[in-house]
C-alpha cells in the first residue's frame, strides 16, 4: 500500500520517490529544524515528550527512530529516557543526518531507508516515526519490517498530521499547511528549497491515505491493538504492540 498516489509534477515512477524525497532533504536540510519549530509554534518538542512517554517508552529501553530526519523524535526521547546511548537512528539523508550527528553524540545512526533497515531481529522495545509515514514507499512492507525488528511487546509510535475530513476544517488545513506555512518559510529562510519542501508536505498530506487505511495496514503487518488517536482533529498518534 502505497501512502500516496505518484506526484507527477515531481516525479514520473513510484521508484524516482525516494531519490526525489532525498534529494529536496539534503538540500532543505539546514532550514528544517527553524521552519518546524515556528510552523509549530514553539510545541513540537513538549509534545513529541509527552507522546512518548504517555504510550510507554521509558529509561533503559532500546529506541530506533525511523525517518529521523534532524532528530527531533530523538531528542524528545532523549530527554525521556535520560540519554541518547540507545536510540538508534535511521534516515536516507545525508543532509537531515548531518544535522542529528550534532545533537545526539551518543546516539547510533544508520544511513538507510524503512523498507528494509539493517537492524536485527526483535531488538527494540519502542519504535518511532515522526511526522514521516507519507515518504515510505509502501506502508505495509514498511510495517512488516518494523514488526520485525521489534521485540515480542514492542511498541511502535507514528505521529503525523492528517487533513480532516470535514469541508472547513479540510480548507484551514489547506490555508496553513499549503500557502501560509510555505510562504513564510521562504520568507523567513530565504530558500526556495525550504519553500519547496513545505509544499511537498502539503501536496502528500493532502493526498495520504486515511487514518482507517493506516491502520489497517499495522494489523496486516502483524501488529496488535492498532489504533489511531486523534488530536484537535489534525494529530495522528498511531499506536500498535507486536504479540
């Protein structure tokens, strides 16, 4: 299952999505961090917190943060599990890579895509993506491999924003995410590659599959007690646990 249809106007093939996805990452990379954290007011690190430890990751446990980007879920674990000695990280990019190196000296990184990671079998107790599910290739091969390389009890953790379904709440999701917050990251950045890879963010939150489709995909994969949990109507915190 794929999270969204190919965007022709950026790439032709399924297959020239991830290059494509990596390429705007490595350039857009030094301006993701000050873009999130204003488009968020502020909240993106109390709240990755608070997600983490409510659904269960605790000091001692084994963390691989998948699509890590520049480390934001990782940080916010950090500071949970009181280091980073062991978070593993896992992201394609170059660029987003650099950037988390610097913020967890202690932390494992992997240079890799979701699809198939080099980690070993039933080795992590807890599993995170954030903000990242629409940039997989195919979900429930994604999901496979992360109930894979869980531990029997592990638990996985895919925050996202999701378009609401309703008329308004779907045109001021569409206000912010697809003219206001691209607009001021090229304002504020001066990047058009900044700019770019907020409207990329809309265009694949605007085309994602449904929360139901989500999670349907976790219980194909193997997953137990997949669920979604709703947030102001545009948060997603997908929950699952491997028997």
């Amino acid at each position: 299952m794929t999270p969204h249809p190919v965007l022709a106007h950026r790439y032709a093939q399924p297959e020239e999505r991830p290059g494509y996805v990596k390429q705007l990452f490595d350039q857009g990379a030094e301006h993701y961090d000050p873009v999130v954290g204003w488009g968020f007011f502020g909240t993106g690190n109390l709240y990755r917190k608070y997600a983490q430890a409510r659904h269960g990751l605790k000091p001692g446990m084994n963390l691989l943060d998948v699509a890590c980007g520049t480390g934001l879920m990782s940080v916010a674990a950090s500071q949970v599990l009181g280091s980073d000695k062991t978070i593993t990280c896992v992201e394609p990019s170059d660029g987003m890579l650099a950037v988390a190196r610097k913020k967890l000296p202690g932390a494992t990184f992997i240079q890799s895509g979701a699809e198939k990671m080099p980690v070993e079998d039933s080795t992590q107790d807890f599993l995170t993506v954030g903000y990242a599910l629409r940039h997989f290739a195919d979900l429930t091969g994604t999901f496979r491999e992360f109930h894979r390389v869980l531990k029997p009890g592990g638990r996985v953790l895919i925050l996202e924003a999701t378009r609401p379904a309703g008329k308004i709440g779907s045109w001021l999701f569409k206000l912010y995410f697809g003219i206001v917050y691209p607009f001021f990251a090229r304002l504020l950045t001066r990047s058009k590659k900044a700019e770019e890879m907020m409207v990329y963010f809309w265009e694949t939150m605007d085309t994602c599959v449904r929360p139901e489709a989500v999670v349907s995909a976790l219980k194909a994969a193997g997953f137990q007690d997949a669920r979604r949990i709703a947030t102001l109507g545009v948060f997603s915190e997908y929950v699952a646990v491997k028997a």
